[in-house]
C-alpha cells in the first residue's frame, strides 16, 4: 500500500490528497434517475441519456420535456414552465438554434423576478455547456431548440 500525503484545507479542516485543490467541489447528484446528458444533436433532434427524441426539449438534471416553443424571438417566461419545480434552477441556458439572433431583455427580466439567471447561446454550445454544468453536479436548467 502507497503513503498518500495529505495536506489540509483551510476552509473546513478536511484533509486532502498532497497537490489537490480544495477549488472544486464536487458533489454526487441524488436520486437514482438517470443524468439527461447530451450525447448528439441533429435531424431535427436530440439523443438524451441514450435515447432518441425528436423536437426541441427542456431539460433538468434528471428529467426531460418535449418543448414546442413559439419563434425564438416570442419565447415567455410561461413557454419554460417545466423548469419550475421545486427548488427552481438558479441558471437556465437557452440554446436557440445555430446562431441567436437577440439577448430577449423581457425573457430575462422575468426569470430574473423568480430568482433565474438566463444564458443565450446557440443550440450546440448551450449542449455542450449544459453537460459540464452536469459533470460539476449543478442544479441548472436547458432549452433547447432543435437544429437540423
């Protein structure tokens, strides 16, 4: 058996492997449901936690709805219900096809009164961003608009 050297962390007294950063915390998600990792986008669709779903979705860590917003420029705040559940995501990333057109100022403001800061990427980005907020353990939320 190896000596692992550890060293402390001045933020709670833990100790920590030699050389390890106290930076990143990282957490294990509950529940037994499986993660709604992106694996692919394209013909209209996605493929989610290995399965295939035709049309834009929304997204929470362990959960998945069929989405069918109205253009992206009319999108409200009643078009993300599925985001509201109980505790609210604190992030929703919006991926609006391959390339945003607009910031939605009165989108933002409106989440903003219920607590939820709003990110607009295109589709791809707001997919690959979405699975690093997973792999970090975040509780956030994604909208994503079906790209061909």
């Amino acid at each position: 058996m190896g000596l692992q050297i550890m060293s402390e962390d001045t933020r709670n007294g833990d100790k920590l492997p030699a050389g390890a950063s106290s930076i990143v915390d990282i957490r294990e998600l509950e529940g037994d449901g499986q993660l709604t990792i992106v694996h692919s986008y394209r013909n209209h669709g996605f493929r989610i936690a290995k399965q295939g779903y035709e049309g834009s979705q929304i997204l929470l860590p362990r959960a998945r709805f069929d989405w069918n917003p109205p253009e992206w420029d009319k999108i409200t705040i009643d078009d993300l219900a599925p985001i509201f559940v109980d505790p609210v995501p604190p992030l929703l990333i919006l991926g609006l096809g391959e390339a945003p057109m607009g910031l939605l100022p009165e989108l933002q403001v409106a989440l903003h009164e219920k607590g939820v800061s709003l990110e607009i990427m295109s589709t791809p980005a707001a997919c690959r961003t979405w699975n690093v907020l997973l792999s970090e353990g975040r509780h956030a939320a994604v909208a994503l608009l079906a790209v061909a």
